[in-house]
C-alpha cells in the first residue's frame, strides 16, 4: 500500500514538471505575418538590407522581401505579371513606362532618391585625371551596366558622350547586367575601371573613386517609387512608401552614400 502511495506521488510530481516546463497556448494562434514583395534596383541592395528590418520592426504585423536587378529587368517581369507590390526604379524612364500602362498607383509615384555617378578604379592603382585619359592603353575593359536595362549605363553612355569620347572608348567597354556587377569587374580586376554610383563605391574597400560626374554631365538621377496597380496588398506597399519617405528611412539613404531629392550634384 506504501508503495502504491509513493507511486502515485511520483507520478502527481512528474506530471506537475510537465506542466510547468509546456508552454500553455492561450487565445487564438499567432497571426502570420504580411508578405510584400518590394522589386528595387540593385544599387539599392545594402541600403535595403538596412531599411527591411527597420520596417519590420515599426510594423511587426509585415514582412518585407525584396528582388533586386537592374529597373529594366525589373520593369519586363511587372509587365509580365510578376507579383510585386512595389517598385524602385534607377532611373525615371521605367516608372514613365509602367505609368503609361496604367500598371502603377498613379497618387504613388514619388521621387524619394538621387545619387551620384562616378569612375571608379581597382584601390591600388593611380587613377585618371579626366575621362580623356581612359583613352590610354592601360584601359582596355572598362565597365558599364548594358545601357538598354541598366540607368547607371544609360547615365554613363551621357557623360561619354558629353566628353565626345564614344567613338575612342566603343570598343573597350565591357557590358555589366547591372550595376553591382560593374563593381565586381572592378573589385576583382577584370575591368581598370567603371561606372557606378557614389553610393555602390562605398560597399567596397577593393575599389576606388577616380572622378566623379558633374550634374551638367548627363541626365538628372532620380529613383522613382510607386505601388504596382494590380497589388493585392496595397495598404501593406503603401505602408512601406510612406516608411522610405520618413526620417528613419532618410537617415539611412544618407549615411549609404545617396542623395535625397532636393540635394543637387555640384
């Protein structure tokens, strides 16, 4: 009978432990969380990456993913239907596109970036003086985005042309999907030089800024945001807009090397 007892009370204990170490589910289950999916140029991607899980944090009900290419890759696959909510474009010309198509939010459609376009060089090696002297045989691949997606290559293509050189640097430049990959050529010496953005130079210490574009020396930068018309969830984009707009999200731009709109390149 003792023995009997003492079972019983190690199994009340036993039980009680149990109890106590499972966590008891109160209330109905945890909400998942929101998805929007947010297509930015890739010039965007370390800033974005910031950004996110700030969002995230004022907005713990939402979830933020981001596909990164370059506006144009970005502008063919939302025309095609791919199911994003909100677009970040290098350039004007996409977002006009889209906006022509009745296939953006047209009360959206801010300007919420600038930037800066520049040469950049391999950090250990001397760098030009002027873009004339990229005419000199020590340049014989230089990288550009592919100018019929890329802005940064479009904004490039001008500052060449501004300074007559297309016809001497034709041959010598090396096409680029997008502008990280421009970086790339660079950092790892492949290219002696590239364009990119001033804010692309400052992701990496294998790179150098050698000159930088004067504002007069090709079209104005500007990064376009809207919310795609066909969104299913446009409260949750327009959210993430009003967010990128705030002084949170301007602190970050700046700190990562971008302009904010109403600053001008000198």
């Amino acid at each position: 009978m003792f023995k009997a007892r003492t079972r019983i009370k190690q199994f009340a204990c036993l039980l009680l432990v149990s109890m106590l170490s499972t966590p008891v589910m109160l209330g109905a289950a945890e909400k998942p969380k929101e998805q929007i999916l947010v297509a930015a140029a890739a010039s965007l991607k370390d800033v974005l990456e910031e950004i996110g899980p700030a969002f995230e944090k004022k907005h713990p009900e939402l979830r933020v993913n981001f596909q990164l290419a370059a506006s144009g890759a970005l502008l063919q696959q939302i025309e095609q239907g791919a199911p994003v909510d909100v677009f970040i474009s290098a350039a004007e010309g996409p977002m006009k596109i889209l906006a022509g198509k009745g296939l953006v939010v047209p009360n959206s459609l801010k300007t919420i970036l600038s930037n800066e376009l520049v040469l950049i060089i391999p950090a250990n090696q001397p760098g030009p003086q002027s873009l004339a002297d990229l005419k000199n045989p020590a340049y014989k691949r230089i990288a550009i985005g592919e100018s019929r997606t890329v802005p940064a290559g479009q904004y490039a293509e001008a500052w060449i042309a501004h300074e007559k050189l297309s016809a001497a640097l034709k041959d010598r430049l090396v096409p680029a999907s997008n502008v990280r990959q421009v970086l790339t050529f660079v950092a790892s010496g492949n290219a002696a030089a590239g364009f990119v953005y001033a804010s692309d130079a400052l992701t990496s210490d294998k790179v150098k800024v050698a000159l930088r574009a004067r504002a007069d020396q090709h079209p104005p930068i500007a990064y376009p945001a809207a919310l795609v018309k066909r969104s299913t969830r446009q409260p949750a984009g327009q959210a993430f807009l009003r967010f990128l707009e705030g002084p949170e999200a301007r602190r970050i731009f700046v700190k990562q090397g971008f302009r904010l709109p109403a600053e001008k390149s000198t």
